[in-house]
C-alpha cells in the first residue's frame, strides 16, 4: 500500500481494511469537527482520505471476488477406464486484465459506453476502469472526452469514485478539465456571446466534479478573473451568473474580495451609462433636466442644435450638466472614450450668466480711476473734495446705466450666440480659453461701450493722455487672459495681505497690476509735471 493510501487511513483514524460503513460513519463523526466553512484546509484533506479510502475498499473487494472465483473442472468420460487415473482437465480463468486491455484497443470516445456495457458483461470493470486511467494520463488518449465520460458515468473525482487514484494523478486530470473549462469560457467572453457564455457557465457549473466546496470557489474565483478581464458583456449577464451563485453583498460576496468590488462598481459604471443613454435617446422637451443635459453632453449635435437647445434651458437644466461633467470626469473617466465631445465643459460657453457683484465694483472702480485722472492736474489738492464728490457721483451714476445695459444685452446676446461663438474660435487663442467660456461679443461689447465715456473725457486734455488710457484699459483685460495663480493663505506682511485682498476682489494677475499702475503713474505725470505739453 502507498503511502497516500496509508495516510487516508490515519487521518480517518481508522484500520486498513475497513468496511465501507465505518468509513462513512467515520467520515460524517469528522465532519462535524472539519466543517468546510470553518476549516476548509481540513475539510480538503477529510474530503480526500474519505475518497481515497472508499476506492481502495472497493478495489480490495472486487479484487478478492475475482480471485475466489472457483475454476470450471472438465468432465471426464464415463466409458474410458483410463480416465479414472488421468489429471483433470482444468480450463484456465479469463484474465481481467487481458480482457481490459482488449476491450481498449482501438478505443474512441463514442465507444465508451457500449465497452462498459461489455466489461460488465465479461466481469472486468475494475480492471477496466482502472486501465482507462491510465490510458487517459498518456499524451495520446482523448482525454477531456474521456474524463467528461469518468465524471457523468463512473463519478471520478467525487466521494462516488471507485477506481484508485493518486494525489499526482488527481491533480494532473483536474487540471485538464479547469484548462477546458476556463478556455471555453474566455472564448466565449472575446467573442461577447453573452448567452453562450451562460450557457457554458451552466454546462460546467452542473458537473459533479465542481461540487465539492473548494472546487466550487476555485471555479467561482475563475470566473470572477475572466469577468474582470473583459470588458465585453453587460449588466445582464453579470445580474444572471450572480443569481446562478447567489452572490450578493449580504452573504459577503465571493472571493476575492477586490474582484468582487471592481466587478460591482463597473456593473454600477455601466447601468448609470445606460440610464443615461437612454435619457438622451428618448429626450424631448420639458421633461427633466437630467434628461436635457444627457441630450446635450451625449448627443453629436452641431453647433446651430446646441446654440438652438440651449436657449431654451433653465437654471436647473445648466445645473444638471454640471453634475453630469462632475460624474463623468471624476466618478466615470473610463466612460470618457464614450462620449463624442473631447471638452466636456464646452456647453459652458453656451450658458448665459449673469452679471457678478463684483463687475460693478469693478465698473465703479474704473470709472473712478478714470475720473480721477481726468481732473488730475496742479490744482487738484485745492479742490480735493469737488473732486472727490465728481468721481464718486459719476461712477455710482455709471455702475445704474451698466446695469441697464447689461440687462438689455444679456436679453439681446443669445440671439448672436452662434456669430459669437465662431468669431470667438478664430480670434481668441485657444490657450487663452480652453473651455470656450470667453466670447468675443457677450464679453467685449460690455467692456467696449465703458470705454466709450472715458476716452472723450481723457482726450479732453490730451489726445495722448486718451491713448495711453485706453491702452492701459484694454491691456489690463487682455491680460487677465493669462493664467494665473491664486494667492496662498501664508503670510502676514502687509504687501501680501494687500494682494490678496486686490485678487478676491478683481482677480487680478501680477501682470494686470503692473500695467494698471504704470498707467495711472504715467497719465498722473503727463498731468502734473507737464501741463504746458498737455495743454
């Protein structure tokens, strides 16, 4: 007896020899303490010493059953004298053996069941089971059509197995049937046969050999790798293999755990998606904003359909894109690849928005500064607080007729949204607006008619002082194009302070600073040092 046969008998804790019920009665004692779920180590091990014991019991038994066998005598004749003294004539037992071998000779799958029948017939099975083993681990055997026959007919690999088999040769036919199992499948996951993938799921999944609790989590830990490997089937089937399983969160899923977890978000990834898809698709008006944004986002409209949809949107329909962008760009980037616009905030350029309290600080401010300059000259300082009093008055007075022009232009603008757009990409560079949010219209005309009071008053000096003035203004704004970086919290001195503070409340650059204070030094110099050449 080997020594695998000799430790199935220690782990047992039974003698060589026993019969068939003290095994399983010991087999269901152990059980109890090996539970599978507690101890699957020990379960695997019970598992196989309880197989391994149960075959060698029935090879025992039906090797001892053909060798009590009593041999046919020959009958002597009764009229021959001689024949009472002669030897008698004893015809010699078939070979199990001999018999096995010639019932596999030239041996194909299809055959397997009628040369059973015929073993059974001749009283040979065990011989022949055990010779179709061995014929089954040589290289030229058929042997996945063979061991899909063992399994269904003969119960290899499960506690039904009759032949003896060792650990070595276990392994090395189980691993034929997982390398089946698993090139079937992936086969069918490339071609994305979504029902063909169920059904060999089922075809695999229903054999004896995959019941045993180890098995059936290396099958189940198989397939979760294959499914996280392709990408190619849909929520669907993923819904169908897990109901097959009874998998779900609430029983803690299967093993691994990480596979389990990325499987379940792009399942999540992929149901969003085609909710989302389906919003766009079946789209029509005043319905929801959701439904809005996935048309717009989704969707490859030309730019009169955009310009079109967009005038018709709300405020909830603009909010509902930005948090379809948020989703796609932070929760979903897989999905990008997906979605037929490369900049996904360019439905911002077709948003409307409002003026910001802070443009009429800013409105307030350059007119002031404007006005400032303006009455700049010797005598400024005796009448300080005329002038004051002017440039406060004058850029309050200004800041009301910019609020009644920015309502009639923000009412007027959308009609010009598609002109505007398409001068905007040829005249602004792309650098300086990447998401497309600054239109050369919406944007300039604003800045433009401020312009229009403060040139004449400059000019009223000086045609240069009017130039420089106005090449100060527009330069600050081109300027505010360059990227820039806000200012960090740290730091206490007062200069820093001061920037901060100029930033919060006009966003200012570096670069915008400087021209606005070179300018302003420049006009307060002209003015004052030199009132015989501007005069």
């Amino acid at each position: 007896m080997s020594d695998v046969i000799d430790d199935c008998w220690s782990v047992l804790a039974l003698a060589p020899g026993a019969d068939e019920r003290s095994i399983r009665r010991q087999y269901a004692r152990l059980l109890k303490v090996h539970r599978p779920d507690e101890d699957p180590e020990g379960f695997q091990r019970l598992r196989e010493a309880y197989e391994q014991a149960l075959a060698q019991t029935r090879w025992e038994m039906e090797r001892e059953e053909v060798e009590a066998a009593p041999a046919p005598i020959a009958p002597v004749a009764a009229h021959e004298p001689s024949a009472v003294f002669a030897e008698p004539l004893v015809e010699a037992a078939p070979d199990p053996l001999q018999q096995a071998l010639a019932l596999l000779d030239g041996l194909v799958p299809a055959q397997l069941d009628s040369r059973w029948q015929q073993a059974r017939t001749q009283g040979c099975e065990s011989a022949f089971e055990y010779q179709l083993l061995q014929y089954c681990l040589s290289d030229d055997a058929p042997r996945l059509a063979i061991l899909h026959w063992a399994v269904q007919a003969r119960g290899w690999f499960t506690p039904w197995q009759t032949v003896p088999m060792t650990a070595y040769q276990a392994d090395e036919l189980l691993g034929s049937l997982w390398h089946a199992c698993h090139g079937e499948l992936q086969a069918q996951l490339v071609a994305g046969d979504e029902r063909g993938v169920y059904a060999c799921l089922q075809t695999w999944g229903g054999q004896a050999w995959l019941e045993p609790f180890d098995r059936r989590e290396q099958f189940q830990a198989m397939l979760l790798e294959l499914l996280h490997e392709h990408d190619t089937w849909g929520h669907g089937l993923f819904e169908h293999v897990c109901q097959y399983f009874n998998w779900s969160d609430d029983n803690g899923g299967p093993k691994p755990a990480y596979l389990w977890q990325a499987l379940n978000e792009r399942c999540q990834r992929d149901a969003w998606f085609a909710h989302q898809q389906a919003l766009a698709e079946q789209w029509h008006w005043n319905i929801k904003p959701e439904g809005n944004a996935a048309y717009l986002l989704l969707r490859p409209l030309e730019l009169k359909q955009q310009v079109a949809l967009a005038q018709g949107f709300s405020e909830a329909d603009w909010t509902a894109c930005e948090q379809l962008t948020q989703d796609l760009l932070y929760r979903y980037p897989e999905l990008l690849d997906q979605v037929p616009h490369r900049d996904l905030y360019f439905w911002r350029k077709l948003a409307p928005r409002p003026m910001h309290p802070r443009s009429y600080l800013r409105v307030m401010s350059t007119m002031l500064v404007a006005i400032l300059l303006w009455m700049a000259g010797p005598g400024f300082f005796d009448s300080l607080q005329n002038v004051l009093i002017a440039a406060v008055v004058g850029s309050l007075l200004t800041v009301q007729l910019s609020s009644v022009f920015m309502r009639l232009w923000q009412w007027f603008s959308p009609s010009l949204l598609a002109l505007d757009l398409r001068l905007s990409e040829w005249l602004i560079p792309p650098w300086a607006n990447p998401h497309g949010e600054r239109l050369l219209l919406r944007h300039g005309v604003p800045r433009l008619m401020l312009a229009l009071p403060i040139y004449p008053m400059l000019a009223g000096t000086h045609a240069l002082i009017a130039v420089v003035g106005m090449v100060g203004y527009f330069g600050v704004g081109l300027l505010g194009l360059l990227p820039y970086t806000p200012p960090s919290g740290e730091g206490s001195g007062v200069v820093h302070k001061a920037w901060r503070a100029l930033h919060e409340l006009y966003e200012f650059n570096w670069a915008q600073v400087a021209l606005l204070v070179a300018t302003v030094v420049v006009v307060v110099w002209w003015q004052v040092q030199l009132p015989e050449f501007v005069s």
